[in-house]
DNA sequence: GTCTATATGCGGATAGAC
DNA sequence: GTCTATCCGCATATAGAC
C-alpha cells in the first residue's frame, strides 16, 4: 500500500537520524530499516532533504500549534490578570513531552527534536527558525507581563538559554538516565524543566555595567 | 615546516567543523582550506577521527583545567564558609567564553563547542563524556553546599539544563545576534547566563505529587 | 507504485615517488 | 614530510522494466 509506504519510510528515517544524525543517516539504512525499495524515497518525497522537511513538518506543525492552543487557553482563562509564568513555560515546554509519551517513551522522538535544534547547517536553521518565529514571539510577549524587569536586550536571550536546556535534555536525557540510578519518568524530567526555567527567566537583571570596555587581547 | 602544517590543519578543521558539522566536513574541504596536502592528515593524525579528537582535545583541555582550577580558587578563598552559587556557576561557565575572547571574537569556536555537544554520535559521546566526568563530579560536589535542597534525583538534571543553555547558546548565539539589534557582547550574553543558570539551579524544588497520573490527552 | 540496474560523483585511505 | 595517483566503497539519484 502506498500510503503505507511513506508512514514507514518517515518512521524509520525519524528513528535513525535521531540515532545518528542526518548526514550519517543513508537511504539504503532508511530504506532497510522500513523494509521498503531504495527508490520509493525519491519517488515519493523528491530527494533526502525534502525527506527530512517531511519528517519534521510531522512533528513540528502538531508541536508548535500545541504551544499556541495551549497559551490562547491560559490566556483566555487568566483574563485581564494575565497569565502566570509557570503556565506560559509550561506551554512552552510540555507539548514536545506530550508527544512522547502517547508513544511509551520511546526517547527517539525526543533525540531528533533535540539534534534538530542543533545538528543542521545554517540554511536549514533559517528555515527552521522561520516556523519556530510566530511561537517564539507570542511567547515573548506573553512572558513580558508577568517578567516585566525584563527587556528586549534580555528576554530573547534567557528565551534561547530555555529551548537550550529543553533542546539538550531531549538529546542527552537518554544517556543521562543511565548513568544515575534515576528511575525519573520523562514527566519528572519535565517538570523539573519547567522549575529550573521559570526560575531562570525570572532572575533579578545582572547589574549592566555599561561595557567598561571592549574585553580585548592583542592577538 | 611540519608542525606549522599540524597547527593549520587543526585550525582549518575547527573553523570548519565548528560551521558544517563533522559529518559534512570532507577531508579534501580541510586539507584545501589549510592549504596542506590531502594525504597530510592521514600522516599527522592517522585518520579523520582522530583528527577531531585533536581538534577536541586541543580546545577541551585547556577548559575543564581551567575550570577545576578556578573551582580550586574559589574554594580556597571561601575556606570553610563555602563558595557562593554564583563563584561556582562563574567558574563553570566562564572558561569557554574566556577563550573566546581571547581571539577577538571568533565565534567558530563556541559554534564548535555547542556541535560537540550535541551532534555527536553515541560512542562519541561516551569518550567525551568520560572526560567531562571529573568535572561534573567535581562541580557537583561543590553545587551541593549551596544547594541543600537538592538531592541525587535533581542536582544532576539541573546541572543538565546549564549545560544545555551554555552549549545551545554557543552554537546559536552568532544566529541571534543577527535577529536582534543587539549589541551584546559574548561577554554580556555570558553575564546573563550566569544569572539565568544560578537561578534556575536555586529553583525551589516542585511539590512531588508522586506521580498524580500521567498527564494525558485523547489524541 | 515497485523494483533492478546503473550512472556519477565524493568519501577516506594509502602506495610509492620525490 | 610532502606530493600524485589511485583504490575502493558508499553516497544520492534516476532510467526503464514490470
């Protein structure tokens, strides 16, 4: 069946580039592992690029509108009071957990979502961040209200240090459970992302010096 | 000169790894960049692997010394009341920025940096792991004095999350730049990640409901 | 839609002259 | 130590039979 087909070429490729990465990934490995023809990839998704959109695009466009359904509902809720942080992180941060654990965790998700951040070239993150910008603005300024000591010269940057903590965990929780005796769920974890990053964005603002000078070095 | 021709290539490949990626990185695009012979790699370092294990080892080193030896500062000053949070978190996340600067603002390096972290395969992860060890045990360690609150099941994880932060900012901050007016400096970006992780480490630990019930959704 | 066979090029590595 | 030339395998992609 044909539809069957690319269901199984777009699972097996989410399972192997989270393993391995994207350019280490062949489409003869993907095309084993799905136990499809090598062919079948180019003739229904174009090219091993167009490939990689197609599996992100499956788990992305669900993740982020997640992220938006969820803030427009705390945001209804909360009326003219505002939303409170700890809701607006958790968000953020849950939907991409969300997804995990409908599967039984399977850690594999999580890895590709955590390499997707990091592992791909620039044009690709041009990409990437053109989607991720309408969710990363609406966050922005709904955070703004209850970190109002924040401003557009610290907000970004704590906003990126968060999808860093969030995008490692999902890459290296794995190797992470099994160096401690941790018997942590994915739902532990989580929360404890949710804890360490309101914290974290809610910091009182580093006395600006107002650059003294340039730290500079001869050579 | 041979050993000017080892140096070359080692900054050729850093420069260029630090931007595509290890995988994407072909040994004739270093050799050309370094303006060395193609077989020169394999005579200096024996194969492309141990080539990036030089690169590594080279920036790596110097690092987590310096970051012991800082802790070792801190430590001896503070003598029996114990370092602060903040001298601890300064000494671990400071050095890599101090490289940083060393060189006038490269930002190929802390790109680097982030990639290690997160683009490598498993067995890769496991030596570099193994040498991160001493360091995390050590910070641990120290983190615990002014952490009391945190135990076993959530230092570690927490200590995760900054490095997530560091190594995500490292490898994205040149991207964020561009995005905002910004004028931040690395020196800036590193004083606001200090506060963020000091305080997303301090968070006050979540009320452990045991596990109410798997936060779950029909579809 | 699926398959085989193949085109075409790039990858890491090395033999051997200088 | 450096270079050329080359081995050899694997990569993506596609032509064309079924």
């Amino acid at each position: 069946m044909a539809s069957d087909t690319k269901r199984r070429i777009l699972d097996a490729a989410e399972q192997l580039i989270g393993d391995k990465g994207f350019p280490s990934t062949s489409m003869r490995d993907i095309t084993k592992a799905a136990n499809v023809n090598l062919a079948s990839v180019n003739y229904h998704f174009g090219s091993k690029e167009a490939l990689l959109a197609a599996v992100l695009a499956r788990r992305l466009q669900p993740i982020n509108e997640r992220r938006l359904q969820l803030l427009d509902e705390i945001e209804t809720q909360a009326d003219d009071r505002g939303a409170t942080l700890y809701d607006i992180v958790r968000a953020f941060l849950s939907p991409p957990f969300e997804q995990q654990t409908q599967w039984g965790y399977n850690e594999t998700f999580l890895r590709l979502l955590g390499r997707i951040h990091s592992e791909t070239n620039e044009e690709f993150r041009q990409v990437f961040m053109s989607e991720f910008e309408l969710v990363f603005q609406r966050f922005a300024v709904a955070l703004q209200r209850p970190l109002p000591h924040l401003t557009n010269s610290n907000l970004p940057w704590r906003m990126l240090f968060m999808v860093g903590s969030m995008a490692f965990t999902m890459s290296w929780g794995q190797s992470m459970m099994l160096r401690e005796d941790s018997s942590a769920t994915p739902d532990d974890v989580l929360n404890e992302l949710i804890a360490f990053a309101c914290a974290g964005l809610a910091a009182p603002v580093h006395q600006e010096i107002s650059h003294p000078q340039q730290l500079q070095e001869t050579q």
